[in-house]
C-alpha cells in the first residue's frame, strides 16, 4: 500500500518538504502548488525558489478527503535529540565535511599538477603576467625577517590548514574542520531520529487538535466544493489574484500549457453580483486571452453551476 504523503502544518499552512513527493502530487493528482523556499547561492530569489511547497488549502483539503495526503503537526513533532543521537548526527555532518575538503584538495593537486590543462592561450597569456607582476612586487618589498619571527622548531605550523582543529575538544564536543566546505541540511525530517510526528488522515481530527480550521465558513466550503469540481474535470489550478479571480483553470500541466480560465467563486445561487463587476471580469479576461468564469456553489446541493464571460464588441 501506498504511504500517504505527509503535509506538515505550520500556522494553518500546509507543507510539502519532500522532492518525491512533489512529483508525485503534479504528476498524478494535478496538484501544483507554488514554491516559497529559497535555494542557495541564487541572486534572483524571487523568481527560481525551492522547497518547501506550499500548498492552498483547497488543496490540502482535496488531498487529505482523498486519503493521498495526511496532515501532521510540525513544530510539537520535533523533539529534543538524546545526546547519544545528537552526537551521531554530528558526527555526521564531520565526516561529510572531511570528504568534502578531501575532494577539493585532490582537485587542487591535480590543477596544481597540470595548470595548463583547459586553458585557453589568452588565459595563460594573462596568468604569466599575474605572475610576473607578483614576482616584481615581492622583490621589490621584500623586508629582511628577524630571527625570532621565524617559525619555533618547537611549534610546527601545520602543512594542511585544513585539517587542523578536526575532531573532539578536549571537553568531548565536536569540533567542525576549519576549512571550506558546504554545510548539507536534509529538507525532511522524516529521517530524524528525535521527529516523531502525529498524523490526522481526517479533517475532523486535525480540526479537533487546533491545527487546522479550514473550511470553517461558506466561502472557504464554496472556493473547496469549486476547486474540487473542476480538479475532477480534469483542470489543474493555480492561483488566480493577479489576473482578479480565485484560481486560474488550466487544461494540462502548467509549465505545458497557458490557462484558459480565470475562476471566480460565487457562493450561493442568490449571491448579489453587479453589472460592473460582470464587465470588470470580461474586459480583464480578454485583455488577458482568457475567459472569465463565474462558479456558483449551491451549498445544499453541493452543485457548481458555471458561466463564462468573454468581452465582445458591437455592431
């Protein structure tokens, strides 16, 4: 049997941290999503983002009534590490950290070794004068050192920086290597041995244990009875508030496909709706190559009835 996927709740907002997951939630259930994260080393930081997931509650709603997903509390599923698991993960990370510097020295040794190899004649060209220039520079300044600043024979420097102060301290703590290297944190928690994580596979529980109230009112039932409707036509959707609706409706994948609707839920079938907003949503649509989409949601049903609305011209 399939596991279910874990949505971890934070302050009401449902969390996907698993990569796999992610594509299990766009590729089978046309769950999309928008990234938050940020990723490493990136300057554009509004545009590209990583995990985590963060999922609308229509969503998350869609997913747990399915039985795909599971909500889980995230802050109390942290607990305190016992020293002897602290120590293993630490541990952990110092060996990475040593394979690490290992690798970049080994690089360094080969490039050392061979400092001609992938270089173009332009970039020698301009290395040998760097190095002319340093060499005159030296000569130049050169001071005469005093006896006593030289290295102690008592006190030899080490021949690898960066393998000094690896290991424990004298009080047992672990001491990280001084040298360069990337820090790796795990996304998910899953595999932690100090996260242990209770799961609510209904909305009912997660309502009862206060981490999780939607819906609560008629317009968050309505925007979920709508979202559900047109996921089970077969749309994928995404957030709709730039373009003045609810969700944008599209017919494939969205990275593949433009959308065709902008969607907006009406909550009752006597719900009042203005003639400007009619001409609003149509003006915005077509200036946006889309159609405007009004959802009713009958409550007491529990139909969506729908109506586009396209800007025409006259005469």
């Amino acid at each position: 049997m399939t596991q279910p996927i874990l949505l971890r709740v934070s302050n009401f907002k449902a969390y996907v941290w698993d990569v796999d997951d992610i594509n299990i939630l766009r590729s089978h259930h046309h769950i999309c999503g928008i990234l938050t994260g940020t990723l490493p080393h990136l300057s554009s930081q509004n545009i590209f983002l990583g995990l985590p997931l963060q999922l609308m509650p229509e969503e998350a709603v869609l997913l747990v009534e399915n039985g795909v997903a599971v909500l889980v509390d995230d802050p109390s599923a942290h607990h305190a590490p016992s020293p002897s698991a602290l120590k293993l993960w630490k541990e952990a990370r110092l060996n990475d950290a040593r394979q690490q510097i290992a690798l970049t020295e080994e690089k360094g040794s080969i490039e050392a070794s061979n400092p001609d190899r992938a270089m173009s004649e332009n970039a020698k060209r301009k290395r040998k004068e760097r190095e002319e220039r340093r060499a005159r520079a030296k000569a130049d300044a050169a001071p005469s050192v005093p006896a006593e600043d030289s290295p102690s024979p008592h006190h030899p420097t080490s021949e690898n920086p960066s393998q000094a102060a690896i290991g424990e301290s004298p009080d047992g703590a672990i001491v990280m290597p001084s040298g360069s290297y990337t820090v790796n944190v795990p996304a998910s928690s899953s595999k932690l041995e100090w996260y242990a994580p209770h799961f609510h596979g209904s909305l009912t529980t997660a309502r009862e244990a206060g981490i999780w109230l939607y819906p609560s009112t008629l317009q968050e039932r309505a925007r979920c009875g709508v979202f559900r409707d047109l996921w089970e036509k077969g749309y994928y959707m995404g957030g709709g508030i730039k373009f003045g609706g609810e969700y944008l409706v599209y017919p494939g994948d969205p990275l593949r496909y433009h959308s065709h609707f902008v969607a907006s839920v009406i909550d009752a079938p006597d719900a009042a709706l203005r003639p400007m907003e009619i001409v609003a949503h149509g003006r915005l649509g077509t200036g946006t190559k889309k159609a405007h989409l009004l959802c009713e949601w009958n409550d007491e049903t529990k139909i969506v009835s729908y109506l586009s609305v396209e800007w025409a011209g006259f005469g």
